[in-house]
C-alpha cells in the first residue's frame, strides 16, 4: 500500500471516540456538535484553568459520506492535550453520495457554527471550558471553512453572513485546507468538489464567478486574525500549491500567515498516531495563548 493510501487507512481505521456531550446549534439533523472535555495538563506547567474551545470542522470534500466520526479520535487527543473541544457537523453534499457541497446551506452551516457553539457551550455550563477563547480548527475542507468563517467581515453588507466585525477569535489553524478555491479548481482537487460546492451549473460562468467571490478565503483577506496552515509536503489530495496560493495572496494583502511544512501527506495533521498530530496540537495552544509554538 502507497504511502498516501496508509495514511488515509490509517485515520480511517482509528475507533471513533464517543463525546461527552452533544448538541444541537440549529434544527437540521446536520447542526449538531460533540463536545470532548478537557483532559490532563492545561495551559502551561498544567495550571487549572479554564481551556480554550477549539471549534473542528472535519473534511472530506463536503460529500455527505464524510462525517465528524473520522475526526472524533483527533478530537479526543486535543482534549487529552488539555483543549476543549467541539466537533461540528453542518450539511454536505445530499442524496447522492458523490456530490460535494450544498449552495448556500454548507455556509449557512459554518456561520451558524462558528455564532452559536461557543454560547451553547456556555449555556450547557460544561466544566473547565472557556467559551470566550475560541480557535478555529479544520481539514482539507473543514480547513476552508475556518478560512472563510474568520473573513465573514470581509464579505459584502448585503449578503447573508456578512459581520460588521471580525469574529472575536484567537485565531485559525488550518490543516491542509482547501484555501484558495481558484487554485483549487483549475487543479480540481478532489474530482470536482469545489465546483459542485458552489452549484456550478455549466455555461452559467457569471453566477460561478459571483459565488466564487463570496465563497473563497483567499478573495476575502486580511482578516486581521492570526491564521496558521499546516502543510504536509507530499499531500496529494490537496497539493501545497493551494496553501501557497493563499499564502501569497495573504502576503499580498498585508497579512502575515503563518505556514508550518510537515512531513507526509494529507492525513497526518488529523491523525493521533503521528508526530505531525502533535505538531498541530502544539500550534493550536500557541494560537490559543496555552503554550508555545513548534
């Protein structure tokens, strides 16, 4: 077995791990998230104290048989590591398995996300979790997501998830995210999935350009939030390029991006077993104001 299909074989033969607790954040049977408590040593030299929440968006090219399940073990080590975290599920692709994305629900998903959990949180009173320090973490496109839910600002007054503001956030860290939806078409990452999350609908060009602007990070920057990618160097389900694209764009925008290259491929970031998991741990505390960066 190639080194890419061990890795995905590896994360996705991992046990999932039941939450401690889980919630809705809106009506859809998608609006829910798993809530994994902090466990051992939190902030630094193991003060008790009140632990971030680290809001997960998991992956999978938002086709609907990718679930948070595949995450729930990543999930599980961050609160081993002393975060709390909440997993989050929002609408994929629908009835056909194959089909990426839904137009506009899988953003009305992340926004409604991103506004509620850290108050339903507060609401549930769960223990040693501090909802008014908030990271926002995710893969591949679970990666874009926090992308575009950190630039919500940066979108037009009039559409709907617009914020006067940026999101009171410590930051984002992004794994191997789909970042730059541009790049990521012309190279079509994942069969075609970007195109199918924005409806492309062929030889509609201006509608596809319209919602591509809504819809792309990189169109959508500074954010003025402190952003981390982390990149595995040999990833062949989204390449570097599409970090990089978004990286020069931030860096061209006046934003400083933090880019972390790590060894292996796609998988890693969301795997417990690798080193690179720790990698990604640590940036996430660091982001949080918990500990230092690697």
């Amino acid at each position: 077995m190639g080194g890419a299909a061990a890795e995905e074989t590896s994360v996705l033969g991992l046990t999932p791990v039941a939450p401690d607790r889980t919630a809705a954040y809106g009506e859809h049977p998608d609006q829910v998230a798993d809530f994994y408590l902090p466990r051992g040593p939190r902030g630094p030299r193991g003060a008790a104290r009140p632990a971030p929440l680290v809001l997960l968006f998991h992956g999978g090219a938002w086709r609907a048989p990718y679930d948070r399940r595949h995450v729930s073990p990543f999930a599980a080590f961050l609160a081993g590591r002393g975060l709390a975290v909440a997993s989050v599920e929002y609408r994929r692709g629908g009835a056909d398995p194959a089909r990426a994305g839904r137009w506009p629900e899988t953003f009305d998903d992340i926004a409604a996300a991103v506004d509620t959990v850290p108050s339903l949180a507060r609401e549930l009173g769960l223990p040693g979790v501090d909802p008014d320090r908030v990271v926002l973490t995710g893969h591949s496109a679970g990666g874009h997501a926090v992308l575009w839910a950190a630039a919500r600002h940066r979108l037009p007054s009039g559409t709907p998830w617009h914020l006067p503001s940026p999101s009171p956030l410590r930051g984002v860290v992004a794994l191997a995210p789909i970042a730059d939806l541009a790049t990521a078409r012309a190279l079509d990452v994942c069969s075609g999935a970007v195109g199918e999350l924005l409806g492309e609908v062929r030889g509609d060009g201006d509608e596809l350009t319209a919602r591509l602007a809504l819809a792309d990070p990189a169109a959508l920057l500074p954010t003025a939030i402190p952003t981390t990618i982390v990149q595995g160097g040999t990833d062949i389900d989204v390449p570097p390029a599409v970090a990089d694209a978004f990286a020069t764009a931030a860096t061209g925008a006046g934003q400083d991006v933090r880019l972390v290259r790590t060894e292996g491929g796609h998988f890693p970031p969301i795997d417990p077993t690798t080193p690179v998991a720790h990698t990604v741990a640590e940036e996430i505390a660091h982001v949080a104001g918990t500990g230092p960066a690697s």
